[in-house]
C-alpha cells in the first residue's frame, strides 16, 4: 500500500464506516464508545478504523484522565479538495458542451414552433 498522504487519506475515506465516524467528529470530540454506538461491531473493530483515520492524519487522540477523546484533523481533507479541484477545467468544459447542446435543442424547438 503506497504511503504517500494523498493515497492514505483516500484510502481511509474509502470505507463507510470510517466516512461516517469522520461525519460524527465534525459535530465535535467523542470517545471510541460514543463513536461505535451507532454500529454493529465491536469497539475494537471501531478502533482498527480510528488507527486507519490516525494513520491518514484525519484523526487525532488525547488523553483526559480516563477519557481519551477522539477528534477530526480536517487538513487531509483540504489537500483531497485542493486535487480534486485540479480537475474543475474538465468538468466545466463538459458542463458547457451540454449547456450549447440544450440551447441548441431549445433553438430547434423555438424554430419547429414558428413553421407550425
């Protein structure tokens, strides 16, 4: 598995779970407990995806007595918005093929409408 940061954090956002864990930490700090509540799985299936997320630098932990609270670490996320946006040319470049090819077929219609 290639470690360079950009294929860790797809490769931890490939998952649901993980996904839906990181949806959970953008509402705030939660423990591994509160995080595993809304799954079907044990906490320690919870924590290999949490080691998954730390490793990609999407999760951070610390340490309050006994609690070890877990919370998101978005910069990972800005870097996959940052290369993604690399590729807005070619969707903009589609987006206004279609939007010629509609006025186009709205132009035949206006046209069919006048020789009725």
């Amino acid at each position: 598995m290639s470690t360079d940061p950009l294929s860790l954090t797809l490769a931890a956002l490939a998952d649901p779970t993980r996904r839906a864990i990181l949806a959970r930490l953008a509402r705030g700090e939660a423990s591994v407990t509160e995080l595993g509540e809304p799954f079907a799985m044990s906490l320690t299936a919870v924590s290999k995806h949490l080691k998954v997320l730390e490793r990609a630098g999407l999760v951070a932990r610390s340490r309050s007595a006994q609690w070890r609270p877990c919370r998101l670490q978005a910069g990972p996320l800005k870097e996959i918005a940052d290369w993604v946006e690399g590729y807005r040319p070619f969707w903009d470049a589609g987006f206004d093929r279609l939007n010629a090819y509609l006025r186009q077929l709205q132009g035949k219609d206006t046209d069919d409408d006048r020789t009725q």
